[in-house]
C-alpha cells in the first residue's frame, strides 16, 4: 500500500497492486486495473519510488528479479 495525495491535498492509501498504468497527462494520472483513474498531486517519478519501497518492503523485488533470472 502507498500514501499518496489527490490534486485537492486529501491523503488516501492505495493497493499498489491495483496500479496498471501510470501517466502525466501533466498531473499525475494512475490507471488501475479496474479501469479507475486516480489524479494525484505527486508526479509519476515519485509514485514510481513509492511503488518500489513498496515492493521492496513486502520482499517481492527480490522474488521478481529471480523470476526474471531463470530463464537465463
């Protein structure tokens, strides 16, 4: 889950799981896989970030970048 904010400053709590896409459009759109698009004040660089600690902070990088590995 990452904090983010909407464009009117109210912070919420999103399941990066549900992210499809990310998007500046120039404000930062989030297109999740339900087809919902979420507009936040960060900019896609940052949400980017956010998504990896997220990762990072469950151990999933680390069972992605073996996954990428075993076909070599």
């Amino acid at each position: 889950m990452i904090k983010l904010k909407r464009l009117n400053g109210e912070s919420f709590t999103l399941n990066a799981f549900m992210i499809e896409q990310i998007q500046s459009y120039p404000d930062t759109t989030i297109t999740l896989i339900n087809g919902k698009k979420v507009v936040v004040q960060e900019p896609e660089d940052i949400v980017t970030e956010l998504i990896t600690s997220f990762y990072q902070r469950i151990g999933i990088i680390h069972s992605l970048s073996e996954v990428g590995n075993s076909s070599e």
